[in-house]
C-alpha cells in the first residue's frame, strides 16, 4: 500500500483538481450563502458541466464533481456571473473564509465577514499557503473551534472579541473595527516568521515549534466544548443534513425553493426562515439518521486515492453504530472527510479491507489491522475492541 499523494492545496473554481470522475471545482460562497437564485444556478451549471453532484465541504464551501477539462471555462464564466467566484485565482485561494452561519440582520458578523473578505482581495493582502483560512465565529458562543482555520475572529468567555491564532491559547483584544487589521498583521507575522515553505504552512503547527507570537496576543483564552450541530428547525430556519456531505443538483434546486441557504461546516445546510416540513429524498431533518452517524470520504472510484468504495461500507455499517458514537471511515491515510479525532477512524487498505483506530485520526497508527467488511460491525457495536 503506497502513501497517499498530499498536494498542500485544495481545488478551487479557477484551479480545480482532477479526481476519479473528472475535475473537483470548489466554490467558495461569498460571506457563507447563496441566494436562491445564485443556488438554483449553481444546480443548473452542476448539471450542465458536471456529472450532477455535489459535496459540501468541511469549510463550508461546494465541489462541484465530474467537469471534463473541456467544459471547465464555460463553467468558471457562468459561475462568475452568478457572482460567486473571483476573477483572479490569488484572490480566490486567498478568500478562504469560514462564516458561522448563525447570524441575524445587525449583528456585526456579516461585517467583518465583508471586511475581511473585501480586505484579502486588496493587493497587499498577505499571499498565505493555499490551505491557510480564516473564521469568523463571533457569535455569542464560537460554534467553529473544531472546524479548520488559521485565524480565528471569535468571542471569549466574557463577550470580548478576539482574534486567536489557531493552536493558541491567546488571543488579541479587538474591536470591529481592528479586527480585519489585526487578522491580516498575525497572517504577515505567520509568513515573516517562517511559518510557510513553498505553499504549505499551517498555523496551529507554526505555534507548536515555539514560534513566539507578538506582545498583542497576550489575552489568555477558555475554549468552549466542542460544539455538536444537529438537523432540524432552529431559531434561524431548518437545518438539512446530507448523507456524507454530498447533494445531487436536483435537490439543490429544491431546497433553494425554500429560501437562501448558508452553508456549514458540519456537512449540513441552514435553509434560511424556513419553517415547513421538507420532504426531500436524501436530504435529512431527523438526528436519528443511522447514515450521519458515520463520516465517509468520497472513495473509489471517485478519488483515485481511496483504495476502496468508501460509501458503500458506510452505508452497510451505520446501523451498527450508537448514537453516542463517532465513527469516519477513510479511503486512504489522508482522512479528507474528518480532519479530527473520531471515536472509531476505519481506513482501507485494500479493496474492502480496513484498519481500526480508536480515539484517533486516519493517520495515526492502528489499533487493529487487516479487518475485512464482515468484521466491522462487531468491532463497531464493541466500540473498537
């Protein structure tokens, strides 16, 4: 079994990757939302260009799957007239920006969002390593500790707003008005300190080899638990949940004749003020879904990394998992799907053959190896003994 290829970047509109079925477009929303029409017309354009589906990412952005080389510029022009891709590829790996999407009119969420976003488009905005990103998580409690970002704009225990490098346990007084200011100066010093090399460079790693940050991050933070969304209606409309983060165009398209939509970073759109009960094939309202029990990457053949058809395990082993439990399984070492510790992480090595690793991430080392498809339940229902 040979190491997976790690590529140090991530696919966007106007550098999309190749995949197992074609090229992967990401689309970042603009602020974390699509109007309806903007939906309806990314739906429309997955249809025409792509092979009709669609993931949702763990940073809140879309992939559209499946676009051939040939139809990958007729895409990019009518997914800018929908206004939700830049027209220069800098600015658009730059604009990697995670938005809570539990906001309300007036609140200064959207404005630091628009800020930031209209700051990182600016020519002297720090060029940062193309997985580098930002979240804006000042809500009254941050809902997006567990979700990847290098640069926090959060809340602390008392109201304060923040900014906190990621893997810091410090943070800088802001107010809205320095926040975006502050933000950009911590991706600066990331970069003067040598905190990227030859477009990789993570923050939380940065810290970790004792890089000392600057005398303004002294404000000592309290991480609140990590925070567990689940379908269903809300104070801000209905959150749908999808089986293993991905949604066909069809049902893109009729969700967004409910309202706008925010994305999130938990694999689960927020259809806005929607109050109506949606009955939509695939598209989940109920925590009790056996299928979201479980994390699962694309697989085979769909990635050409996976070794083997990662959703198709899924959905055999999902009713053997307990509602109280988490459990990702990974087509290769990489772990794309769930970047974090899960209580049971499965990783194929072959064709329907896996490894278990308990309280870990996919690449961390076995617990048990060399476990086939018919043993998986029983290793499941025994919480990974």
């Amino acid at each position: 079994m040979s190491a997976p290829i790690v590529k140090g970047w991530c696919p966007g509109a106007l550098r999309p990757m190749m995949s197992g079925d074609g090229l992967v477009v990401r689309i970042r929303p603009p602020l974390g939302r699509l109007s309806q029409k903007q939906a309806v017309g990314i739906a429309t354009a997955a249809e025409t260009f792509g092979n009709g589906l669609i993931d949702l990412s763990s940073r809140a952005n879309l992939q559209i799957r499946g676009v051939s080389e040939t139809d990958h510029a007729a895409l990019v022009t009518t997914l800018q007239g929908l206004g939700v891709v830049d027209g220069d590829p800098q600015i658009e790996a730059r604009r990697n920006v995670t938005v809570t999407p539990f906001w309300q009119d007036g609140d200064p969420i959207l404005g630091l969002a628009q800020s930031l976003q209209t700051a990182l488009a600016d020519d002297d905005a720090p060029q940062t390593p193309g997985k580098f990103g930002y979240a804006i998580d000042c809500g009254p409690t941050p809902v997006l500790t567990q979700t990847a970002a290098d640069i926090r704009i959060e809340r602390d225990a008392s109201g304060k707003l923040i900014v906190r490098p990621d893997g810091a346990m410090f943070g800088a007084v802001v107010t809205a008005e320095t926040a975006v200011p502050v933000a950009l100066d911590l991706a600066r010093w990331f970069l003067n300190t040598g905190g990227a090399s030859g477009n990789r460079g993570r923050m939380a790693r940065h810290i970790a080899t004792g890089a000392l940050l600057p005398s303004l991050f002294a404000h000592p933070v309290t991480l609140p638990d990590a925070f567990k969304a689940d379908p269903g209606q809300i104070n801000f409309g209905t959150m749908v949940a999808l089986e293993f983060g991905q949604i066909s165009a069809s049902q893109l398209a009729r969700l967004a004749d409910l309202g706008p939509l925010r994305m999130t970073p938990w694999r689960m759109i927020l259809v806005e003020n929607c109050t109506v009960p949606i009955n939509i094939d695939g598209v989940h309202t109920s925590a009790d879904t056996p299928c979201l029990r479980v994390s699962a990457c694309t697989g085979a053949p769909g990635c050409p990394q996976a070794l083997s058809p990662i959703r198709e395990t899924a959905r055999k082993i999902a009713p053997s998992v307990a509602t109280d439990q988490s459990v990702h399984i990974s087509g290769c070492s990489k772990g794309c799907a769930h970047p974090q510790s899960a209580d049971i992480t499965l990783v194929a090595t072959g064709t329907n053959t896996f490894n278990l690793i308990r309280n870990g991430l996919a690449s961390d080392q076995p617990d048990i190896t060399g476990l086939t498809l018919s043993d998986l339940p029983d290793h499941i229902k025994n919480r990974g003994i």
